[in-house]
C-alpha cells in the first residue's frame, strides 16, 4: 500500500527511529511501510496520522489505493 509516511517524516525532520519511538513499533516498521512492504494496522495508522496531525485517509491515499485495488 502507497502511503505519505516517508513525506511527513521528512517534512517534520524526523528520523525512522524518532518515528518508531512515537508511534511504539520498530524502525524496521517504519522502513517496511515507507518501502510498500508492509500495511499498517488501523490502529498503527492512526497513531501515524496523530504525529502528522493529519487524517488516516490522507497519510494512507485511500482514494488512490482504493482505485488501484478495484482495478486490481
């Protein structure tokens, strides 16, 4: 699943680590979500989306990972 994660981080100058110690997981977590190699629980993505300030929609791109899933 695409996500914003790696963008947000960057925007707000944290490291993997710094976000995985925010949001209780590993920074393996981080690294495996920002490459597409891992969904995030709801409840992951939502502490994520917390961090950001932002929505779960927008840091998970539910319209553009809806799409590619149904055209899938």
């Amino acid at each position: 699943m695409k996500t914003k994660v790696r963008e947000y981080r960057n925007r707000a100058g944290m490291t993997q680590q710094e976000l995985a110690d925010a949001v209780h997981v590993s920074s393996r977590t981080i690294i495996s979500i920002e490459k597409e190699q891992y969904n995030p629980s709801l409840m992951l993505a939502y502490r994520l989306a917390r961090v950001f300030g932002t929505t779960v929609e927008d840091l998970c791109l539910l319209e553009e990972n809806s799409r590619i899933e149904d055209e899938g």
